[in-house]
C-alpha cells in the first residue's frame, strides 16, 4: 500500500495535470490574453504531449532508482508541476496562481511528512531561504522605483517562495542554477534565433524550476 500511494498516486495526478489540467487552463488564458493562431496551438499540443513523455519517463526513473516515501511522491508531482509552469510562462509569460498554490500545498506537505517522521525540521534552511527571498523581493522593489519597470516579475518571487519551503537545504544553489541557465539560455538564443517569433519577452520561471528539480532529484539519486 505504501508503494501505490508514494509511486501509482502522484504519477496519476502528474499525468492529470498535464494531460486534462494544463489545457483547461491553456483555455482559460488563451482566451483571456490574446488569441492564438492555428499554428501556435498546433506547437503548444506538440509541446504538452513532450512534457507528459518526458514527466512520465522522469517518474519511471525515479521509482526504479528512489526508495519510496513522501521525498519521492513531492519530486515526482513537483517534475510535473514544473513542466506545467514552463510551458505557460513560455506561452504567456505568466505563472497561473493555481500552480503557485499547488506548490505551495505540496512544499508544506512534504515538511509536515518530515516533522512526523523525524520530529524536527531545518529551522535554520529555512530561514535563511526565507531571508535570501525577502532580500529578492526588495531588491525588486527598489529596482521597480528607480527604473519603474519589472526586475522580476510577481510571479516569479512566488515561485522562489514556495522554492524557499521546498529546498530547506539547498534553495540558494537552486536560485543560481536558474539565474546561470537563464544567461546561458538568453545567450544561445540571440545567438541562433533568427525567428521573429523568438523575440518575445523573456521567461524566466523555466530556468527557475531547472533549478529546483536539479536540487530535488539530485540528494535523491545520489544520495548526498
């Protein structure tokens, strides 16, 4: 029973995710924002059926290398969950409020499970995370004031919050996994982009989850 309910139960939900979930909320802001041409939908379909290979082969790998409990369950709902914020942050630029609060639940969810089976938490991880994303978020504000434009927008400080909660040991390496993946990827893409529908604003949330499930899965399969 144990098995099922940390392997058969998060793929199923991962899998609802990104197969039923994502499109109703593709729906909802494709709708919203801007209208989406024929060809651009046809790319977002190819994409979501990429990201459920990919999310379920990433499980797969993950339950034949981890022993199961309540680390394997959240890293492989949160592999998912990821995918799902990478694909709407590269189509809209956006990072639904539904997905924040998803991760949020899950990141509590997990310290919970640690609390009950170790009696303790990382206090102090957690709150020098805490401390490193508040330094983050004045950082933008002070910026917004002086430049009067986004440093880094909202919805990714709410990312890196409940990235906070999520990586009580190893939240800062995230944070600049992300950052260095995100100049490497500005970088390669002014240099082979020649597409006029590559100019468009740059996402950030992407890099910002690479780093997260980097952190997740490596303690994991490693065991560091």
């Amino acid at each position: 029973m144990p098995f099922l309910l940390y392997t058969a139960l998060p793929v199923g939900v991962s899998n609802w995710l990104l197969f039923h979930y994502l499109e109703k909320v593709h729906a909802y802001y494709g709708k919203t924002w801007f209208e989406r041409s024929g060809d651009q939908l046809k790319v977002n379909q190819l994409r979501k059926k990429i990201w459920l290979i990919s999310a379920n082969a990433c499980s797969l790998l993950l339950i034949l290398w981890v022993s199961p409990g309540p680390a394997l369950a959240t890293t492989i709902f949160l592999c998912s969950l990821s995918m799902a914020i990478s694909e709407m942050d590269m189509s809209y630029h956006i990072i639904p409020d539904r997905f924040q609060i998803m991760g949020l639940f899950v990141s509590l969810g997990e310290l919970s499970a640690l609390y009950y089976t170790d009696q303790s938490l990382p206090w102090g991880g957690l709150f020098m995370n805490l401390l490193f994303w508040g330094v983050l978020f004045l950082t933008g504000l002070i910026y917004h004031k002086f430049r009067n434009k986004d440093g880094i927008g909202m919805g990714d400080l709410k990312l890196l919050f409940w990235m906070a909660l999520a990586l009580p040991d190893s939240y800062v390496p995230a944070f600049f996994i992300g950052i260095i993946s995100s100049l490497t990827g500005q970088f390669l893409r002014s240099i082979f982009a020649k597409n006029p529908v590559y100019q468009d604003p740059f996402a950030l949330g992407p890099y910002l989850v690479f780093g997260l499930m980097t952190m997740k899965i490596w303690p994991l399969v490693f065991h560091t």
